[in-house]
C-alpha cells in the first residue's frame, strides 16, 4: 500500500505540472487583453497602459511568467487579481463559504437521495416504485439546469412568491430569523443542483447493483438461506459500489469550484461566479488559480477513490 501510494504521488507530479502548463499556456494565448478596460477610457494615456501592463508583468515571456507563478504558487502566493488588484486568494475564500453551503448542501441531498432510491429501485426491478425512481432519474439528467433553474423562478418566485429568485450576499445570518431567510434563498438553487445530481448518482447505482445481481455469489448466498437485507449489505454493495466510489471522487472537487450555470441563474456570489466574471474580464490569475486548484483537487480525490477501492474489494491488491 506505501509502495503504490509514493508510485502514485510521483506520477502525480509531472501531471500536476503538464496541466499547469497547458493551462497556463492556453490562457496566455487565448483572445482577450485584462487592458482592454483601460483602452477604451481617454483619460488613460498610452503611457500609463504600458506602465500598468509592465506593474503586471505582461511584457515579459510568457515563459517568465510561467515559471514565476510556479514558484510563487509553490509559496501560496495565488497572486493579484488584474481587475481588483486584490490577493486572489482572498477573492476565493470570501467565495468560498456560499459556494460550500448551495454546492455542498446539494451534493449531500442528492447522495442521501441516490443511494436508497438507487438500490430500492434495483432491487424492485419492473416494478411501479422502479417506474417512478427511473423516469425521474430521467428527468432529473435530461433536464439542463439553467432550464429548471428558470421554471423554479417562474413557478416559486415569480407566480407563488414562496422564494426569492435573487440570492442576497449581504445576508448577515446572526438569528433566527435571517437563518431561515438564508435557507429560503437557498432552497431553489440547492433543489435544483440536487435534482441533476442525484438522478445522475442514481441510475449509476441502479446499474451497478442490477450488474451484480445474477453473479454467482449471489445465488450461493440466497441459497444458503441468508437473508436479502444480508446479502445485500455483506456482499452487493461491497462490489457495486466500486464504480460509484469513482463517480462521487471525481464529483466532490466541483463542490469545491461550485456550479457555473446555477450561480449564474440565481445570482450566487460562489466560485462559479467568480471564474465566470473572470473570463469575461481576461483576468488570468483568477483563471488560472481556480483552474489549477481544481486539477490537484482531481488528483488527489482520484487517489483516495483508489486506495477505497482495497477496502470495498478485498481482492484488490497494490
């Protein structure tokens, strides 16, 4: 286990620095000047654009810079925010608690959700519960977002004005009452993350647990008289739950960079938000700090998807 968990750390390594560079190197390239704001304001000189670019450090390589903000990254140094001119770290963590509470709360929902309904459905399989579980695990995956996004707005916002369609940064909870305003601003845009996530979570463990069903070892433990709920917990899930291990590792770091299209629907000040506005202002280091934290997020949940694998498996071995 030690030897394959240094093998996989060192493999990490130059993958970590291949994205990085690739990141780095596309957004360096990519169309979009952070001094085309300055560019349409007369009151800015020539002069001056040249000397903000250069306090920037866009006239030197783009090697330099890159190898310049490898170093500082390694010191948790994210850098400066073109448009702001604030630490970028700083813009992240004031991001960060919205985006865990909406993102986070959705996530949780939806695996508390998936799970029972997944394996209910597996097992009563045809039957009518199976039919209602199936159709909306349908709907859940097929529907985009941003497209139940605005149905919940019209319906609870707009014609029942149960909900507000605007999610109020501002909000200072510090009693009861602004606690429960936080929990109604945040009902539709966490049912609605929930909806897709779970329907996506659970046609997942529908399918891996229908895929272990007619296995051998299953019919030797019914026929030894072992009770369905036994047979279940003790032998099913160990196996069946292997592929939705990798499906929730390889979800849980979006938890992290938050829910682009949700944010943007219901107007939440959350990470997603935050890289949105970012590319609309060519504000690299933001980009990139949020694109590259995002990477080692993967890598690392990617790891521990795959030492859980030994324990649900007994028969893997490193």
């Amino acid at each position: 286990m030690t030897r394959y968990l240094i093998n996989r750390l060192l493999i990490s390594i130059p993958t970590l620095i291949a994205i990085s560079a690739v990141v780095f190197l596309i957004l360096a390239l990519a169309p979009g000047n952070p001094m085309g704001e300055f560019a349409s304001n007369p009151s800015i000189s020539a002069e001056v654009r040249e000397n903000i670019r250069r306090s920037l450090g866009l006239d030197q390589p783009i090697y330099i810079r890159y190898f310049k903000w490898v170093w500082a990254f390694l010191r948790g140094d994210l850098g400066y925010s073109f448009t702001s001119r604030s630490p970028v770290i700083d813009l992240i963590l004031q991001r960060l608690p919205t985006t865990l509470w909406v993102v986070g709360s959705a996530y949780i929902i939806s695996v508390l959700l998936a799970l029972p309904l997944g394996i209910i459905s597996a097992l009563k399989r045809y039957s009518f519960l199976d039919q209602i579980v199936t159709t909306f695990s349908f709907l859940g995956f097929s529907l985009p977002t941003f497209f139940t996004g605005l149905l919940f707005i019209i319906i609870f916002s707009v014609n029942l004005k149960w909900f507000p369609f605007i999610y109020n940064s501002t909000l200072q909870v510090n009693s009861w009452a602004t606690f429960i305003e936080q929990i109604r601003q945040s009902i539709m845009p966490v049912t609605v993350l929930a909806l897709y996530q779970s329907a996506v979570l659970m046609r997942f463990v529908r399918a891996s647990i229908l895929e272990q069903l007619p296995q051998d070892y299953v019919r030797t433990a019914q026929a030894k008289g072992l009770q369905q709920w036994i047979i279940l917990n003790r032998h099913i899930l160990r196996n069946a739950l292997i592929p939705v291990v990798t499906l929730v590792a390889l979800d849980i770091p979006t938890v992290f960079t938050g829910a682009l299209i949700t944010e943007r629907v219901f107007r939440v000040p959350g990470i997603g938000a935050l890289l949105i506005e970012s590319i609309y202002r060519s504000d690299t280091p933001v980009i990139m700090a949020i694109t590259f934290i995002y990477a080692i997020l993967i890598v690392i949940f990617n790891l521990i998807a795959d030492l859980t694998y030994g324990i649900l498996d007994p028969r893997v071995r490193y």
